[in-house]
C-alpha cells in the first residue's frame, strides 16, 4: 500500500495525490490518503472531490481535524469541551499516523519540493510505504484525474458560459505570500488589463484574488470588464473559503489564459488544469 499525507494548501495537496494515484495504478498498490484539515486548508476531502475520483484503484480517505481551537471565554464547560475536541483530533491522528508509519517499511517526508524528489523506484522496491509532501514528490500527476464535485463544476459553469472566448483569468495573491506581494504589483496587473483592452475593448477578465480590497479597486477601475464570483468568501481556514477557492480554480482554467501570481502554486495549477498558458 502507499500512504500518503498531502500537505500545505489545496492546489498543493491536489498535485500531491496525483502523484500519489500515478504510482499506486502504476504498481498496483492500496492508496490510503491521510487528508488532515488545517488552517492552510480547512476542508474535507469529500467536499471537493466527486466519489468517482480514482475509481479504478483501492482507495481509502481518512480525515481529520487538526486546525487550531481559540479558547476565548465562555466558562469552564465551554473551554472543558474545546480542550477535549482538540486532544482528540490529535489523539485520533496520532494513532492513525503512528498505525500506518509501523506497518510501512519505507518513509519519507519531503521538506522542499523545490528541489527534492522521490524516484518511483522507491514505491516499487517497498510494498509498503508512507509519504508527507506538498506540490508532488515525483512529477508523474496529471490533473485530468481531478475530478470536482459537480455542484461545484456547475457553479464555475454559470459564471463563465457568457464570456466563454472573450475572458482572461487574472489571479492575484497577497495575504500570505510575499514573494507574489513583492513581485507581482498591483500596478503590474492593472498595466496589463489597460493594455488588453486598448487592443480589444470587448475583454472581460475573471479575477480571483485572496485580498477583497485588490479585487474592489478593479472593479472601481474597469467596471463590468472585471468578473467574478459575487458571494464569494475569502480565507482558507473555512470551508466556505475553500469552496470559493475551488470555483475560483475552475473558472480561472476556463479562460483564455491566465494572468498569475510569482510563485503561485495557485496560478500553476489553474493553467495545468484548463491546459492554457499562464503569463506571470
């Protein structure tokens, strides 16, 4: 069997298991997919993913919460059952760990998907064996093998049918990620949008972009050539948040192309999945 325990945010652990389902259909292996909620991404595995995904190999999901709980008030019984409900997801994930690590005679945890890979050799030399890694181990995914749940398909469908042919994704990152707040500016991606538009007026652009103010002052500027979704949540540490992140993936793998964010995992993998060229 091959355990894998996806981690960082979604269109990291997405990558991640793909490389992980290449591998056990290649060797013919179980895959058990530890899916631990956190903070970077604070959904379970069901609510994104159709059932059907990786229906031609053994597939096992076990999930888990291991976000951090705010103790904030409320009396001895209200902090009592915080405290418990915390001590039990990480007892729960602990022994869950800890049961698949002693049954695994290979290991490896990857701190640098950069510049670090596994060889699939490792796979094939143990029967048995336990990968932690974000962004893919050994470069084997393809990300035709997602598959969205379908409300969730349907959603980005009706946002994007009217401006199919005539839309350009535009991904903005900021909050958590300063190498993209230092290299893509706003002023960068306004720039282009004028530009686009002196050639051809008719453009829309769907924008995504995890800081509201960005995504308001480009509506300010170019009115209805900016789309977007109107209820979406921002944050990943909720699972409104990260529903609205998906559709975003989605609909930015619709466009023409797409605009992105230096370094953006986000970015990249909107364009591998929509097979479009992404321009940082």
């Amino acid at each position: 069997m091959l355990i894998i325990i996806p981690r960082s945010g979604l269109a990291s652990r997405i990558i991640t298991i793909c490389d992980a389902y290449e591998l056990a259909k290649k060797f013919k292996r179980k895959l058990i997919i530890l899916w631990v909620m956190s903070s970077d991404c604070n959904i379970g595995y069901h609510y994104v993913f159709a059932k059907e995904q990786f229906a031609d190999i053994c597939v096992k999901v076990i999930e888990f919460k291991r976000f951090s709980y705010h103790l904030r008030g409320g009396g001895v019984t209200k902090i009592g059952k915080e405290v418990s409900i915390r001590l039990w997801c990480y007892l729960s994930y602990s022994l869950t760990y800890f049961y698949y690590k002693f049954r695994s005679k290979g290991h490896h945890k990857i701190h640098d998907n950069n510049n670090y890979r596994i060889d699939s050799s490792f796979i094939r030399d143990n029967e048995s064996c336990m990968i932690k890694a974000f962004c893919g181990f050994c470069g084997e995914y393809d990300l035709k093998n997602v598959s969205f749940r379908d409300d969730l398909i349907h959603k980005a469908n009706e946002i994007m049918n009217p401006y199919q042919g005539k839309c350009i994704g535009v991904h903005i990152r900021r909050t958590d990620h300063l190498p993209a707040k230092s290299n893509s500016l706003t002023s960068d991606f306004e720039e282009k949008i004028s530009s686009l538009l002196a050639n051809d007026e008719e453009l829309f652009f769907y924008v995504a972009a995890d800081d509201i103010i960005e995504l308001r002052n480009l509506q300010n500027e170019y009115g209805e050539r900016i789309v977007c979704q109107t209820d979406a949540v921002q944050g990943r540490d909720s699972e409104a948040g990260m529903i609205s992140a998906v559709i975003d993936i989605i609909c930015l793998s619709m466009t023409n192309y797409i605009i992105g964010s230096y370094q953006s995992v986000f970015s990249k993998f909107a364009a591998t999945l929509g097979n479009i060229e992404l321009i940082i």
